[in-house]
C-alpha cells in the first residue's frame, strides 16, 4: 500500500466515505442519484447558515478586518517615511513596514482559520449526530432475559429435543 493510499484511507474513515475504488464503480452504475446530491447541498447550505449565526462570528470577522486595514496604512505610511529619510535609516524603517505588513496578513490568516476550524467542527458534529441517529435506529426494542451459559445450553437443547 503506497503513501498516498494510506492518506486517502484515514480520509476515507475520517469522513466516514466510501472508498475510492467503490466510487468508481458506482459511477459506471448510475447508483449515486440527483436526490443524494441535492440533499448534500441543502445539508451544506443549512451548515453554512448555522455557521453565520455562530455567536461572536461577526465580531471577530470585523476585528480582523479593522487590525488588517491598520496594519496596512502603517505599511504604507512606513513606506513613505523610509522613502523620505537618510538611506542609513531607512533600513530599520522598512524593516518595521515589512512587520506591519506580516500583521495584516495574519490577521487574514486567522479569520480564515477560525472559519474552517468551525465548519471542521460542525462536520464532525453532523457526522456524530447521523452514526448516533443510525444506531438509535438500529436498536431493537423488546424483553431480555439475563442467562448464564448453562441456562443458555439447556434452553438449546429443549428447542433441538422439540425438533426432534
């Protein structure tokens, strides 16, 4: 098993997928139908809603954003006074405009990384939330006696005396 197979089989069991060689044959069947691609898009629109009504979700978008726009003007504002100085100054100056500018793009970075770190975790939550639906599905309902192997044994010999 190569490297990449290995990578695509935790991917596989991460989301719960079937593996990539049943895709394909499933593609040469016509089993996948238009009503599992339509109900996995209605599924993705409703998790995209959810995630907007996230609390503090606008917040922080609209903190990053401010942080990013300062960073950005003292960048440009930098610029222009390195521009402006004596060239042995200008070193330090620019030094601290390329800092202003590693700033605005990490704050990008963030505002991007919480976004995915909450749709990771409303994934894992809907994927939770469909196996423990499956299994409450799949339990059965009824009266259960507890018996010891020797009960068991006998019970099991009755029924093949019966049959008898």
């Amino acid at each position: 098993m190569s490297v990449n197979s290995k990578r695509f089989k935790t991917l596989e069991d991460a989301f719960n997928l079937p593996s990539i060689n049943d895709e394909d044959d499933e593609d040469e069947e016509g089993t996948q139908t238009t009503e599992d691609i339509t109900q996995a898009l209605e599924n993705a629109k409703n998790l995209e809603k959810r995630f907007h009504k996230t609390n503090h979700y606008d917040t922080h978008d609209k903190e990053m954003d401010e942080l990013a726009g300062l960073a950005v003007t003292a960048h440009k504002d930098l610029q222009e006074l390195g521009m402006n100085v004596e060239i042995k100054h200008a070193g330090e100056i620019f030094s601290s405009s390329s800092q202003m500018l590693k700033i605005a793009v990490d704050a990008k970075n963030n505002k991007v990384e919480k976004k995915l770190k909450l749709l990771r975790l409303q994934l894992i939550k809907m994927k939770l939330d469909l196996e423990y639906r499956d299994s409450e599905e799949s339990a059965v309902e009824g009266v259960a006696t507890k018996l010891d192997r020797n009960d068991l044994l006998e019970q099991l010999k009755q029924i093949n005396n019966a049959d008898k």
